[in-house]
C-alpha cells in the first residue's frame, strides 16, 4: 500500500513547474508525420491547466503557516491482485519555513503514527505499537522532504505542499493537462483539472478566487495492471493556532526507540 500511493505523490509533486510549457506551446503546428506524436501531445497540454498549476504553487508559496485535516481513501493491492478499499484521516500543521506536526490513522488497518520536526530533529511516532525513531535533519521542510524520502524511505503526509512550485521538478514529464469543468466542494467553487505523465493520472481540484488551494486529489497509479487509486478531500485552516512546542517530540512513557533501516540500493 505505502509503495503504490507514495510512488504516485512523489510524482505528483514534480510536476509543479511543468507549468513553463505553457510558454512554449505553439497556437498552431505544420507538421510531418515524423512530428505527429508530438503535435497530438502538445494537443493535449491544455495552457490554462498548466497555468492553473503554477498560481496554485506561487500561492501556497506565500502561506506562512497553515493547518490541512484530510479523509484518504486508497487502494490496496492483495497478492492475489485483489483491490481493498481502505480509508483513514491525516491532520497536518505547519510553520513555514521548518516546523511540522502530522498525525494518520489508518481505519481498520490500525495503522497510528505521527510525525514532528522541529527544524533539528525529525521523529516518527508509532502510536499503534509506541515505537519512535528520531533522525537529526537540521533545515527546512523542503530539505526535510527530500531529505527523509532519499536517505529514509519516508514519505511526508501531503509533501507535494512543500514541494509544488520549487526548483524540484521535471518540466517534460507532464504529457496532458486538461480542464474537465467547474465544481462545488463543501461549498468552495473550484475547477477540476486532470494531469498524466508516464506511470500517474492525476486530478486537482483547485479553489476559485485569490486563495488558489488544492481541495481535493485523485492519483491513479497505471503503472500497475490493477490502476490503485489514492483520494484525498483537503480542509484548509489558513490561520492555525500554533505552538512551537507541538513540534517537538516527548517520548510517552514506555516507548520504545528504534532505528530507521537503511534504503536498499536500486542496481
């Protein structure tokens, strides 16, 4: 499960400043044959899909600190190819530029941790079984991101939220990038919008108006016969309360330190 939808975000995530294409596509293309595939794919980057990417990262750019509660539902792919719906709930606090506190649960599964970074140290709490594992990781959520996923194997609840609009991104991976239509979600006017690039659908659900924040996500992995799904509805509090000793981690009595095992090495 943890392998499929975060193979999907991380992918997700670099696809922000693919938004520069949108400068490049040509209003119309006199093409020969050996130029045929490309013209069908710029046919299908949508300029004002792509540009709806880069207002949504420059805005969450400017956020100093902000709370997003979530409901998740994904798919888990049994060995036999059997797909089980599993849902669950995130909570996730943020002060920019370093300061971080989650918390997931997973519904059935039993599957309850934490996360809290301080700027210094990043700790991974499980609630489930009270276990904890601290790595020193001074610098910024963005380090922290990069940092945890490339040398721990750990994924950040919602790090495309710190990632969108940064200098990590493959501007030619995005190959479509549509306007599906207008919709409304828990009141919010929004536009939903569809992404692909090899391996990942991907849908946004961006809110109207000056605050450009994703309300809602679709990530199809189909780079897996079984085309695992990970949907998230996003509740933005713009304006948390925050108290810099939530980030930091206290050991509950009778918790158990571990280690993070080390990342095995692809070939």
């Amino acid at each position: 499960m943890k392998k499929q939808h975060s193979s999907a975000l991380r992918i997700a995530w670099a696809l922000a400043l693919a938004t520069a294409l949108c400068f490049v596509i040509p209003a119309a293309m006199a093409a020969g044959p050996q130029d045929q595939e490309s013209q069908q794919t710029q046919a299908s980057l949508e300029p004002k899909a792509l540009e709806a990417l880069y207002t949504m990262s420059s805005y969450l750019r400017t956020l100093p600190a902000f709370e997003v509660t979530s409901s998740f539902y994904l798919d888990e792919v049994l060995v036999s190819g059997q797909k089980i719906l599993v849902s669950g709930q995130s909570a996730l606090k943020v002060k920019v530029p370093d300061k971080l506190y989650s918390k997931v649960s997973v519904d059935e599964k039993e599957r309850n941790f934490a996360m809290y970074f301080d700027g210094q140290d990043f700790t991974l709490y499980g609630e489930t079984h009270n276990f904890y594992a601290t790595v020193s990781a001074p610098g910024t959520l963005k380090d922290l991101a990069e940092k945890t996923f490339v040398e721990k194997g750990i994924e950040l609840p919602l790090q495309d939220l710190f990632l969108w609009g940064t200098n990590a991104a493959d501007q030619d991976a995005i190959t479509s990038a549509l306007i599906i239509g207008n919709a409304v979600l828990d009141g919010n006017a929004c536009t939903h919008y569809a992404y692909r690039q090899e391996g990942v659908d991907w849908q946004l659900w961006i809110q109207k108006g000056e605050q450009s924040l994703p309300l809602q996500v679709v990530i199809t992995t189909t780079s897996d016969d079984s085309l695992p799904q990970y949907a998230a509805r996003l509740n933005w509090d713009l304006e948390p309360d925050v108290d810099d000793a939530l980030f930091s981690f206290t050991p509950p009595k009778g918790a158990h330190p571990i280690d993070f095992l080390p990342v095995a090495k692809k070939n």
